[in-house]
C-alpha cells in the first residue's frame, strides 16, 4: 500500500470517528482496567489494560492504554470474542479481523521491531506501554452480537510471531448500549 493511500485510509477513519462523536454515538464511558501478572523468560511482567467498559452499539473510536508488557513481545489489541479467563483461549475472531490494510482501525499491532512501519502499528514506549485508539462496535463481521450471542472484551493477545502465546492476553469487559 503506498503512503498516500495510507494516509487516505487513515483519513477515511478520522473522518468516520469525528462523525460518530458528532452524531453522539461515541457518549462517555467510564473506564475499566484489568491487570495480569506473567512470568516469560524468569522475567515477571504486571500487565495492565485501560479500555472503556461501556461503549456504542453502532460503533465508536476508543482509547486503550496498557503498561508492564515485554517489549520483545508484539502484542495486537482490539475487540474480540472471549471464552474464559485470560490465558485459557485465544480471543477470536476479532472485529475487523487482522486489518493488515488498516481499512477497519479495528485493530492495532503494538511491536518494538515492524511498529509504525504498517497501518494501525506502533512500538511500545518505556515499561513496555502502549496508547492507542481502535474502533469497536457490538455485532462482529459474522453477525453475532457481544452481549447477546458471545462474550466480548478489548484485549490484547500476542502478535502472529508467537499467536499460540497465552501469556499475553488481557481482557477488559465492555458492554454496549
């Protein structure tokens, strides 16, 4: 994908965003947090996520903060179907899917080495922390809907370098209205 069709991407969803906040969609969330402690590598890594716990049911841009993660470790963050505690299942599917064009802004791929080389990526600040924004909405691109057929979070999960890695996961309910 060149740049300036990225860039017009990026554009599209700005856009998309901004008229969502402008039709009221986007209404205020209180934020949720889930923390998980994992031992990769005898090094001992407090994870922490920050989402919001409630969100549109038509869909809204929302911002995601986590901190304590292994850099050495990508991790993608987004909306996706849970089954158990962290760690038991991988999260999947997920809204937008792998989004590699980054049509969707559905999801992001936090990684030290290829971040901020693709569309929705970027790498890990200090103490392994990430910010980023992602577009969430209740009914996933098979039709069920979080909340009534499945059980979604935002989560992060390890990158496709390590997809199997459970370590990893962290869920954060939301809930749609």
């Amino acid at each position: 994908m060149t740049v300036t069709a990225r860039t017009a991407v990026r554009a599209s969803i700005a856009v998309a965003a901004a008229t969502a906040l402008t039709l009221g969609l986007a209404g205020s969330a209180s934020a949720a947090t889930s923390t998980r402690t994992v031992t990769d590598g005898g090094t001992t890594y407090s994870l922490s996520v920050t989402a919001p716990g409630t969100a549109s049911a038509a869909g809204q841009v929302i911002s995601v903060t986590g901190s304590g993660f292994n850099p050495g470790q990508g991790v993608y963050v987004g909306l996706c179907v849970i089954d158990g505690a962290p760690g038991t299942n991988k999260p999947t599917p997920c809204l937008g899917g792998q989004d590699e064009s980054g049509s969707t802004g559905a999801s992001h791929w936090v990684d030290n080495t290829f971040g901020g080389l693709f569309a929705n990526s970027s790498k890990f600040g200090s103490g392994g922390t990430f910010d980023v924004d992602i577009f969430v909405k209740a009914t996933l691109d098979d039709g069920s809907v979080c909340g009534q057929d499945v059980d979604c979070a935002v989560v992060t999960r390890a990158d496709h370098f390590d997809s199997g890695d459970r370590k990893y996961d962290v869920h954060v309910p939301v809930t749609f209205q």
